[in-house]
C-alpha cells in the first residue's frame, strides 16, 4: 500500500467520521467509489479526508446528505456553490425555527397538563387519567 493511501479505518479517524458513515458517504455518491487492494480493502487518499471532514462539517450544520450532494455537485461543475449553500442554510434556519416552535408549543400544553394532573384525585373518575382524558379547556 503506497504511503499516500489509507485505509478506511485512517481515513474516517483523520476526517472524525465513522467506517460507517465513509461507507454511508461512498453508498449515497458523496464520496467515488474507493480504490481496492488485492484483498478487497478500500483505500483512500488526502483528497478523500478532505471531503469526508467538508462532509462531516455540513452534517453537523444540519444540512441533510442530499444537499451535500448538491453542493458537491454545483463545486464539481466548476461553480462556487455559496449561493446555494446560503439558500439552504436559510432553508435549515427555516426548519429549525418552525422545529422550535412546534417544541414551545409542546412545552406549554406539558406544563398545562402537568398542573391539570396536579389537580387529579385517583379515584373520582372512571378514566385512565384525566389530566390527559380531559381537554385543556374542561379544567
């Protein structure tokens, strides 16, 4: 095995990936299909860290591997891909704050129940419980 190349298992710790997630990556077209020794190993290459830890930066944005793909696609094309990298990152903006609230909204009705379930007696009604049997406006 020349020098330059590496294994999967040096590439995913150089990067910070998991060997799942470089077989993840190589499976969904992010990263080309991986060179092979004799026995079947997969060998990999600078270049190949270089994506994966691009890959796993975008991740933990929350960007989703399809628009990875897209990104590395519009880049591979010969084009900076900022404009659509800023589209989707406003795009994620938009889903986390819908996401967040959808969960204050959740919290608030927790709370509401929880002080309704305070207010419950064991033994005065023939449901599971009332606290969440009952609408919010019933108490």
């Amino acid at each position: 095995m020349p020098a330059s190349t590496l294994t999967i298992g040096q590439a995913a710790t150089a990067a910070g990936v998991t060997r799942k997630a470089v077989r993840v990556y190589e499976a969904k077209g992010l990263l080309s299909v991986a060179d092979r020794t004799a026995a079947g190993y997969r060998l990999y290459d600078h270049h190949d860290v270089e994506l994966l830890t691009f890959i796993r930066r975008a991740r933990k944005l929350g960007l989703h591997l399809d628009d990875i793909g897209k990104i590395l696609a519009i880049r591979n094309g010969g084009t900076a891909p900022c404009a659509a990298v800023r589209d989707m990152l406003e795009e994620r903006i938009s889903e986390i704050d819908a996401t967040v609230t959808e969960l204050l909204s959740l919290r608030r009705s927790l709370i509401s129940t929880r002080r309704r379930a305070d207010d419950c007696c064991a033994n005065d009604t023939p449901t599971i419980c009332r606290a969440i049997d009952e609408p919010e406006s019933a108490t």
